[in-house]
C-alpha cells in the first residue's frame, strides 16, 4: 500500500485528521482549516482503467457537520 498524502480538495490544507468511516466503508476525513468550507470530505478511488496508476480523485459528496 502506498502513502497517499491527503489534502483538502478546497483549500489543499495537509492539516487533516480522519474522522470514521461513511456507510460505505470510505475513509472519512475532516479539514482543520477553519477557513476552509470543505470541512469534511472523502477519499474517491476511480476504480476504472486508470486504477493502475493509483490514480485518486478528491470528490465532496456531502458536507458532515
Ligand atoms: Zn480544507
């Protein structure tokens, strides 16, 4: 497994802690900049011809407050 580094897709803060799990099973993560409006978001695999290249996609489905 690789180390992906996590940053926010809004304001590409790397000050993120992980804060459960969706229904899903996704790793859920929260941005601590107070400035940022992400808050908190999830990491979206593509899983499709580009999962070889570990390719990620930082995708905001819902806002969890
Ligand atoms: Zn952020």
């Amino acid at each position: 497994m690789a180390v992906i580094q996590v940053s926010s897709p809004l304001c590409r803060s790397e000050k993120i802690v992980k804060r459960g799990k969706t229904d899903n099973g996704w790793q859920r993560y929260l941005c601590r900049n107070e400035d940022c409006e992400t808050k908190s978001f999830i990491l979206d695999y593509t899983y499709s011809a580009n999962f070889l290249n570990h390719q990620k996609k930082l995708k905001i489905l819902k806002r969890w407050y």
